[in-house]
DNA sequence: CGAGGGATAGTATAATTGTACTATTTTTGT
DNA sequence: ACAAAAATAGTACAATTATACTATCCCTCG
C-alpha cells in the first residue's frame, strides 16, 4: 500500500497544529506539511505534489473555494477534502462542481477522516452521509439547481468588498459615501450578490460572507 | 509541580479530539477529557474538579458564556481558558467580567495555549496580546462600557429562539406566524435584542449569532 | 471589431426594518 | 405575596431594504 504524502491549509494554528499531529498518527500517513492559507498550501505544493490536500473552507487571503479551483486545474492528480463547520447545500453542490473529492464538517470523528484520506486517495471519492444527504435533497427540492439564473457564487472584487462593508453594519448609503459611489449602485451591487449566491436577504449575505469566509 | 488535569469542550469532534491529542503530550498535564458541549463538560466537572476547563465560546445545547458562567459560580477553583475565532471586544470584555481566566484564538500556537495553561494554573490569569489590546481599546476608546444601557449579553430563551429563526432569512411577520405571535411582539423581542447584543442593525444581529454560537 | 461582463447610476414602488414609546399578562425569585 | 423580569401586543413614523426595471461606460477576449 503506497505511502501518502498529506498536506493541510487551515488559519487556525491550532487546530492546523493539532490535525499536523493526528495526520502523522495515521499509519499509511508519510508526510505531512501545514500552511496558514490557500496561497501557501500552492507554494507548497509547487514544490512537491502532494497525494491528498486538506482544505479549509473558510480562510483569509485565498479562502476554500478558490484554493481548490486552482489546486484542481493545476494540479488535478491532488486529491481534495474540504474541511467546513457549516453543512450548506450550496457550497457542497458548487465545489462537487469545482472537483473536490471529499466533505467532511469539522465535527467528524478522526476516523472518518483517516478514512476518508485512504478513500479519495484509492477510489477518487469519499462519500459519507453529509454528501449523500445533500444530493438526496438536491435530487428531491431540487431548489437549488433549480432556480433560473443560479450560478455558483462567484463574486468580483468589487462585490466582495460592498459585502465586507455590509458585514461591518454599514448602510448602502454609508457605504456609498465611504467608497465614493452612488447609493444606487452600491444597492444593484447588493442585488448582484444576493441572486449569484442565491439568498433572500441581508441576513443570507452576512451567513454568505462567514461561510464564504469573507469575513472571519 | 503539580500535574495538571485538563478538560476541553468543543463541538467539533475532529478539533477536540486533535486537542485532546495535544494536551497530552503536554508535559505537566496528567489527565484530560473532553465533552461536546458545555452540558456535557459540567457533568463531568461534576464527577471529578479539574483544574484547568478550555472552553469553546461557539457550541450547541450550551454555549460558552452560559458554560463560563455557571463553572464560575459553582467552581470557582476551576480556571477556565477560552478559545474563540473572533476576536470581539464586547465578549472579551464581558467574559472578563464573569472571572474567566484566559482567552486564547483558536489561530494560537500550541506554545502559547501550553503556556496559557501553566499561567492559568500557577498565576490565575494568562495575559497575551489578545486581551491586552482590548483592554487598550477599552480604554481608549471606551466606546462599550460607555453605551448607556450596555448590558453583557444575556439572551433568554425566547429571544435566542427569534435570532435563531431571524437567521434562517425568515421576516418578523414569518416568524409571528411560526411561533402564533404577533408580528409586533416579534419585533419587540428582536430590537431588545439589539439592544442587549449592541448593534444598529440585522447584520449585527446575525454577526452576534454567529459569535456566540446561536447559529452553527 | 463586436459581444459580454463588470461597474456605474438612475426611477419607481412595495415590503421590511428601525426608533420610540405605552401597556397588560405571565413567570420567576426571594 | 410582592417585586422584578420576561413575554405579550399595540401605535406611529422614519429609514432602509427588496424588487424590477433601463441605461451608459469601460474593458477584455476571441
């Protein structure tokens, strides 16, 4: 049975620290390296390829989803599990999209996760109850993929930043002042995200943002 | 020295169990257990007194602030660290006041938490820069313990109840109709929320729920 | 060069939230 | 049993958000 070289980005040291220790528990585990970030986890990759790469979702500089978009066109021999908190159908259906090889929420017992390592790194795919509960339901409400102009969220510079500052409690009209833009715009700006990411309200951005990571 | 027994709660089993692994290879501790949420640690607080209790500040069935709480006044010779993703003042202050004796972010290292440790158990509080740099701003700023009708954030049931349904996107006349009130009540409860937590708006409201753990 | 996406800004209307109170009933603690 | 806290419900008005459009400018990619 081939050794497994594992590598894990996560902004939280000490829960990085400590999955670094459990990983080098697991018997079939040879080498595991950690990085604060997306953008460090590529920088180490670069260097080495890697045979499974542990992502966090929600992280700083270049969160979850846009590690595993590049990880999976540079890199499509890397296995990837997603590491969220927060069991969302959108995000799950989206990065399934993107080519992500396993979910699991940050409270799965080390087993699951030492099997879903030999898993995606044998058979290309882990599928555990959260994945199957969330095709299942994809399959039953079809709410999701359903709705006509959905898109994967995917926001420009430009929405992420109205959507921080929405996150700060500031108004449209605060907002507009503060970036020199018309309250009108600010406000189609608000729309744009709410309909890309697919929620009713301000209360949806700001769940968005956190699960999203766009505010930590 | 004495030989340390440790507790930690926290609800995502991966993290805790990671940590588990990692205060026992702490030197000077001798025991830990661990719990899932903050009804489970008191139990087992009941069974034997620890010495040093690491607190979640984000957990289902009983969060951190009630878990905190309720070790003060019944264990006061428990020291308790809390562990936390974000670092908001209002919490940092008010958990101060309730007699807790350390707060850590979970983006610590493993150094720092060991040393936090030790300091909690010999000195009864361990000061980094975390708690510093609130404690700068609170007096600097004094913008928290200013407001005029600040009070630590204290939710009932009823009102934990309503931010979590205001969570789910839903308005106040659909929450009324969920739980048989009127759509006035349901704003009552919602602006003495705000109060209470605060904050202007609905985005504080939903940033708090993520906070303290209403929302997981 | 032309199409499309992104950023900008507008109008108009409906719905909801935010502010500021009063008031009654129920529950809880001492 | 009494006081305090919590839950209930109301009115009135201001401010903001939500919905549904149109329209222009700029930039980039094929």
């Amino acid at each position: 049975m081939k050794k497994l070289k594992v590598y894990i980005a996560d902004d939280h040291t000490l829960f990085r620290k400590a999955m670094v220790n459990l990983l080098r528990s697991f018997d079939r585990i040879s080498d595991v390296k950690d990085a604060e970030n997306g953008k460090e986890l590529l920088t180490l990759i670069k260097n080495e390829v890697p045979d499974v790469a542990i992502v966090d979702l929600q992280m700083p500089i270049m969160d979850g989803t846009e590690t595993s978009t590049q990880i999976v066109q540079k890199y499509p021999e890397v296995k990837i599990i997603i590491l969220t908190m927060h069991d969302s159908n959108k995000f799950i259906l989206h990065m399934m999209d993107l080519g992500v090889h396993a979910f699991l929420l940050k409270n799965t017992e080390p087993d699951e996760l030492e099997r879903a390592i030999y898993a995606v790194a044998d058979k290309d795919f882990y599928h555990n109850d959260l994945v199957a509960s969330v095709l299942r339901k994809n399959v039953t409400e079809r709410k999701i993929a359903q709705r006509p102009n959905f898109k994967p969220a995917e926001l420009t510079e430009r929405e992420k930043e109205i959507l921080f500052l929405i996150c700060q409690e500031l108004t449209m009209k605060e907002i507009g002042q503060r970036l020199f833009l018309s309250e009108n715009t600010v406000r189609n700006h608000r729309v744009n995200i709410m309909e890309k990411v697919g929620v009713r309200n301000i209360v949806g951005l700001v769940k968005y943002a956190y699960e999203a990571g766009v505010v930590i």
